[in-house]
C-alpha cells in the first residue's frame, strides 16, 4: 500500500510572498514472507538516519530446549536471546538509539519495547550486532515479531523493519540404546552370590543433559513384577545399577524392563533385556 499526501501552497496576501508547505508522507509496507518494512520520512536536508538492512538469528526457538533451574516446567517463564544485526546510514556524525518493539502477531499490543544500545556514530554506514533478551511464558507459541527503529539525540526517527520470529515447543522423547549386561548366570558356579551390573545407553534428540532418570522393573519366570528400581547416573547418557544374585534366585528368563524419562517426564519406549537364570 502506498499513500502520497501532495504538496499545498499557500498564497499570503498581506506580504505578497508565497509560505510555502510541503507535507509529504510517503509510506510504504513491504512484506516478503514475514519481513515488513515501513519508510518514514526521509528528508536530505535533514541528519535523519536510515536502516538499510536488519536480520534477526535465530528465526525459530523450541522453547522446551530452554531450561529453568533444570527443569523445563510448561508454566515456566523463559528467556529467549536472539542476536540483532542492523546497517544504519546516516549523513552526518550523530549519537543515534537503537530501539525494539516486541509483538505477539495474534495481538496488536507489544509484550515488550525499550532501548538495544547507544551507538556512538560516525558518517557513512555503521553496523550494528547486538543479543536482545526477551522474555515470554513457556506456553506462548506462535509468531513474534521484532521491529527495531533508530533515533537521533535531536529526536529525528528512521524507518523502521520488522522481521518475525518462530516460537513452538517440540521435546523429543529419549531413547534407550542399549544395555550392558550378561544374558546368562550359572547359579551352580557363583558361590555364595554375584554382583550383576546393568548399563544403559541412553540417547534424546534434545541432548543426552535432557535424560533425567532411567528405571529398571524386574520380570520374574513366574510372572511376578519387582520394582522399579531407579539406576545411577554414571554421567550424561549413561545410567547403571547393581544386584546380587544368590544361589536361591528363581532360575528362568528374567526379563528387566527399562525406560528412560526427561525433564518433560516423557518417556522413551521400553527396553527389554532378558537374563537366563540357570
């Protein structure tokens, strides 16, 4: 949409001299995908400064990778950091302001707004890279929008562009790779009893930090369930526990059950590891 306010002349007959008055307002929104633009008023006569270009890093956040007090809790308040960078021309030397506006697109009213930095400026083309942190609520999920607009000291504003970030939550469950563990025990070779020692290898899409606890359920031949039993963390990824086997364990396949759970509490499929008993 372009609008164009022409020029008004206005003839003062008391002084025989022509005021002239030039009102021109050229407003131009530019949208390529998520990307707008606005152009104010732009005078050369003027020091008013001008953003040639801005891009916003990231442009999509999954906010369950975002962790509070280790946890990612779904009514956690987080803070997100994106990296802004900015080209500013302005004509001559000038203390310029660098400001944001924060805007869920649902809504026309801004989450946030306030000042990036000071840029201490010099004639020409300046480049601006800074990280703005924003906070938001965990469950707010959708389409932010940042704008960033430039002031001088004297109060003369650039244009201003907007560009849009992607917000969702999308945790993935983990994944037990494997356990280290005998398949078979001889009771009749293990004396008075046997240290068994079970390893899992665990996994998650989100970073094996996101595995919290990994449990264990003893099948019994006879059909009787004993635990869970909670296995030790060796370090990030690897979780282990140990029992005694003693010459009176029930012989037969025992099945252990393992399941591995983050921080959302989701839990990876179940993982079976039999064990002969003889």
């Amino acid at each position: 949409m372009v609008k164009r306010v022409k020029a008004t002349i206005i003839r003062n007959a008391s002084q025989g001299t022509f005021l002239f008055f030039i009102i021109s307002t050229f407003i131009s929104l530019t949208n390529t995908g998520c990307e707008t633009e606005t152009k104010g008023v732009i005078d050369p006569s003027y020091n008013t400064p001008y953003i040639l270009n801005f891009n916003l890093s990231p442009d999509e956040i999954n906010t369950d990778t975002i962790h509070v007090n280790g946890e990612s809790a779904p009514g956690d308040s987080v803070t997100l950091t994106v990296n802004i960078t900015a080209e500013i021309k302005i004509r001559e030397t000038e203390n310029l302001n660098l400001y944001y506006r924060l805007k869920d697109n649902r809504s026309a009213r801004p989450l946030s707004e306030g000042l990036i930095t000071n840029i201490d400026h010099t004639p020409t083309v300046s480049t601006v890279n800074e990280n703005l942190n924003i906070r938001i609520a965990r469950s707010a999920v959708g389409q932010f929008s940042i704008t960033i607009r430039v002031e001088t000291g004297t109060g003369l504003s650039s244009n201003s562009i907007t560009r849009t970030i992607n917000v969702f939550r999308q945790n993935h469950p983990p994944e037990i790779i494997s356990i280290d563990a005998p398949n078979t025990i001889d009771t009749a070779e293990i004396g008075d009893g046997i240290s068994l020692t079970m390893t899992a290898h665990v996994d998650d899409p989100d970073g094996v930090d996101d595995v919290v606890r990994v449990q264990t359920t003893n099948v019994q031949p006879d059909g009787n369930r004993v635990g869970p039993f909670i296995l030790d963390k060796i370090e990030p990824g690897i979780f282990s526990i140990s029992f005694t086997i003693t010459p009176d364990a029930k012989k037969g396949t025992h099945s252990f059950e393992f399941i591995a759970f983050d921080r959302l509490n989701e839990q990876s499929e179940t993982f079976i590891h039999e064990l002969e008993i003889k």
